[in-house]
C-alpha cells in the first residue's frame, strides 16, 4: 500500500510540475535580434512603462571564436523584457567590463583575429547601451582606446564605474 501510494504521489508530481523550455523554444528578440535569445513566459507582462537601470558587470571573457555569454545576457535582458511588454526607450543598460572580459572589446586588428563580439556590441550599442572598460584592466593589459571597438569607453575603473552608477540610480545585475 505505501508502494502504491508513493508511485501515485510521484506521478502526480511529474504531472503537476511546469513544462521545461528546450533549446527550441528559445526565440530572438526585437531589441537585439541577433543575439539575446530567450524563452517567453506565458501570462508574464510588464507595464510599458517601467523603467531599467541597470549595470552588467562582466569579468570573465569569452571563448577566443565565441560570444561573450556576459555581453549576450544584456541582449537577452533587452529582448525578454521588450518582449514582456517594456518599452524598449525605458531600459538603460551600461556593461562595465574587467578582468579576463578586455580581450571581447577589442578590434580584430588589436585581437589579430575577428573578434566574434563586434556585431553583438555593435547591436547592443545601437540599442542604446553603453561599454565601459576599467582602466585598471587596460593599463594591465597596455590597451589604448584605438584598440578598442568603436564606441567602447575606458573608464578609471570597474569598482568606480559601478558606484558612479549606482549613485545614478542604476542597479547591478
């Protein structure tokens, strides 16, 4: 009888949890379209007027032929909340970018290679967000601002870049 009773509880179980999103289920956005895939999650809508702030800090780089998945994750932020109903003018993204992350800002001429981040940073700044690199990082590293992808800032450092931004109201994600 306990067998039993288990067996039926187990499968009411399996029946009651959600269904998982598989790789096909996630779908590009509008804000980003190339990048920033996402899942859209059924009955969640936001107000079109809600307001974002917010600060990616992306230390880790990514792999030398792939995306940076900390710059890709502002993309899929934008997507899925224009998605949900967020007017696209009322999201404010800056990435303060450090540590192993200076490699993904650079040129292909400073990289000696295509840098597989450009056309990502390219749409992301064309949505509005804003690159800051920690000088602290570049001077590590003998970056200059010409070996640096268009647009890209140097800033004095992560940590003042952050709470600069923070006094201004946004938020770290």
């Amino acid at each position: 009888m306990i067998r039993r009773t288990a067996a039926c509880a187990a499968a009411l179980l399996v029946f009651a949890m959600p269904a998982l999103a598989g790789m096909d289920d996630f779908q590009a956005g509008t804000v980003v379209p190339d990048f920033g895939k996402f899942v859209p999650v059924e009955g969640v809508t936001l107000p079109a007027d809600t307001e974002f702030k917010v600060i990616f800090d992306v230390a880790d780089g990514g792999p030398d032929d792939g995306i940076n998945r900390g710059i890709d994750s502002a993309a899929r932020f934008l997507n899925m909340n224009a998605d949900a109903g967020v007017a696209p003018e009322n999201m404010k993204i800056v990435l303060v970018l450090h540590g192993g992350a200076w490699k993904d800002l650079l040129t292909d001429e400073a990289r000696s290679s295509a840098n597989p981040n450009a056309q990502l940073i390219a749409e992301l700044q064309a949505a509005g967000a804003t690159f800051d690199l920690c000088g602290q990082t570049a001077a590590a590293h003998d970056v200059t601002k010409d070996m640096l992808l268009p647009g890209v800032n140097i800033v004095l450092s992560a940590m003042t870049a952050r709470a600069l931004l923070q006094q201004e109201g946004y938020t770290l994600n």
